[in-house]
C-alpha cells in the first residue's frame, strides 16, 4: 500500500511539472525571426534606427516593409527594408517593434492584416511614423502609393500626393525600442481593433531576406558598431556593386588570382545579363521568383568571391602551398 501512495505522489508531482512548464511556453508571445531563443534575456537596448533613403519599388503591387534590428546569436544585426508583394489583397503590414520591460528588452512581431495596428510608436520613416499609416491605400483591388511617403519608380499609374502626415518642426527621433529610455507610447483605441482582426505571418521572401540579413556579418553591430554601410537595403544592383567592388580589391591586393578573376566576372556577367533580360520582359521589372533566383546566385557568389581571396592562393603566389592570405576575414561585406 505505501508503495501505491509513492507512486500517486510521484505521478502527481510530474504532473504539476509539466502544467508549469506548459504555463511557461504559452506565456511566451508568439515570435519572428528576429526574436530571441527561449531562456534568453537581452538587457542592452537595440542600436538607434539608422537614416537612409528608401530604394524605388520595383513594380506595382509591392509594399514596403521598413528595416528594423533583429537579434542573433552574434547580438544585433540590421535587417534592410524590403519592398514585398503581400500575401492576400487588401493587406497592410504592421512592423514588428522591440518592447522594453521589467529589465529586458523583448521583440513583438510584425504581421499582415487589413489594418495597421500598434507597432510601439516607433517612427520607421516612409509613412510609418509611430501611429498609422501613410504610404498608400488599397482601392478596387489595386494599391495606390503615397508619393509624398514612398518612392515609386516611373510609370506607376496608381499614385497621389497626400503630404498631411508631415509636420512642421515636428520631433523626428531615432527611438528603436518602445519603454523607459525609448518611445513612451501605448495602443489607440484604432490599433487595439486593428490587433484583434484576422493576421497573416511573414511571407516567404521576408523570411528569406531576413536569413540573408542574419548571416551577412557587415550587418552586424559587432562589426558595424551600429551603423550598417548599406541600410537602404540589399537589392540587386546595390548587391551588384558591392560584390564588383570586392572583385576589385582583390585584383588590387593580390588576393585573386588571374584565373579566379576571370572565373568570378564570367559569373557576375552572367548574373547581369540574366537581370537585364528578366527586365527586358517584364517591363523594367524582376518578379518576386526571379529576384529571390538572382538573390540565391548571389549568395552563391558571394561565397565564391570569399573564399578565392581566402585561400592560399595569391596573384604573386597562383599555386597551392603558399602561405594563406591575411585580409577581410570577418568582416567582408557582400
């Protein structure tokens, strides 16, 4: 009988173990990308948001979804603003925002959903200014773009020039966390509405951009101490002319050889003439498919340009053997 009773209060203590430990997972808010694991605490603030300019929209029907700080096992890394088509007509994108409580700070995910709810009071720029929203409208199915807020390329048939968001002698900070030393802000009553609608999660190209953006060490504070060199984003001809620009140190320092030279501008021609003929017939456009395909031949050259100018091989030194090459290790931008 004793026995019995052992085993009942064993059983019993298991049980309440587990309740607790499911009370702790559910308690969790739900998390993007750029959240922190499970058990991890971050008490240093999220960097200021950095002042850029927003690249073009590259076709009708995209929406831009502004740049913020996501969180990594390397600490801060800068995630560019991404121009994206939505997942469904009719949907707006809320961004996500870091909240600062109780001693640490926590990020709250971004999401789709027919209205744009609270996104902590941080002023993103380009018509996310800590409340609403201002870069355009959906109307009949289509999107117009604000102008005065977004910048559309020529030939964008559905735009106006709405300039009332903008604000004489206005405070224009660069608060990147909402709570105590940050953005003092708390929903309206149009944004606790607009957080109890119908919500979609990221789509597959944010987080693909997300991914390239965690693993590209120059986004990182560590190395960037705060400051991205290329906040604007990681299009393709921006992403062009870095990688061009690496190709040219390397012929000048000696790191690449004559036949890894040769190689890598095959390749990067072949990329330029595949984005200039997708262009060709798409009307000065690349598709959501064929951008994220010449992103992924990118990645791939990035790689390849990496590793030629770091393994033993030099200009001085073509063959294996020689002694391996100093450089960019670390903190080479792509």
């Amino acid at each position: 009988m004793e026995e019995f009773y052992v085993r009942i209060l064993l059983k019993a203590r298991h049980l309440t173990f587990i309740a607790l430990l499911l009370a702790l997972v559910f308690a969790i808010p739900a998390t993007s990308h750029a959240q922190v694991g499970v058990g991890v605490s971050i008490t240093v603030a999220p960097p200021p948001l950095p002042v850029y300019e927003q690249p073009p929209c590259p076709t009708e029907g995209f929406l831009w979804t502004p740049g913020y700080w996501g969180y990594g096992t390397g600490g801060y890394y800068w995630v560019p603003g991404l121009w994206v088509a939505p997942p469904r007509v009719g949907v707006l994108w809320t961004p996500g925002y870091w909240g600062f409580v109780g001693g640490f700070y926590g990020w709250h995910a971004g999401y789709w959903g027919p209205h744009v709810g609270y996104y902590g009071g941080i002023n993103y720029g380009f018509g996310y200014g800590g409340v609403g929203f201002w870069g355009g409208r959906w109307e009949g199915g289509a999107f117009r773009y604000n102008t005065a807020a977004w910048h559309v390329g020529p030939g964008f048939h559905g735009v106006y020039e709405d300039r009332a968001f903008i604000h004489e002698g206005g405070v224009n900070n660069r608060y990147s966390f909402n709570g105590e030393g940050g953005v003092r802000a708390t929903p309206t009553a149009g944004e606790r509405a607009a957080m109890r609608e119908e919500h979609f999660g990221h789509t597959p190209d944010q987080i693909s951009h997300e991914r390239n953006a965690r693993v590209d060490r120059s986004n990182y504070v560590s190395v960037n101490h705060g400051t991205p060199a290329h906040p604007e984003g990681m299009g393709v001809n921006a992403r062009q002319d870095r990688q061009q620009n690496r190709v040219n140190q390397g012929v000048h320092s000696g790191e690449l050889t004559r036949g890894e030279t040769s190689h890598i501008e095959h390749n990067e021609t072949a990329i330029h003439n595949e984005v200039h003929n997708d262009r060709e017939a798409n009307g000065g456009h690349l598709t959501a498919a064929e951008h994220n395909h010449v992103e992924h031949q990118q990645n791939r050259e990035s790689r390849q340009i990496y590793n030629d100018k770091h393994n033993n091989r030099t200009q001085a030194h073509p063959h294996p053997g020689a002694e391996a090459k100093g450089g960019e290790k670390g903190g080479e931008r792509k």
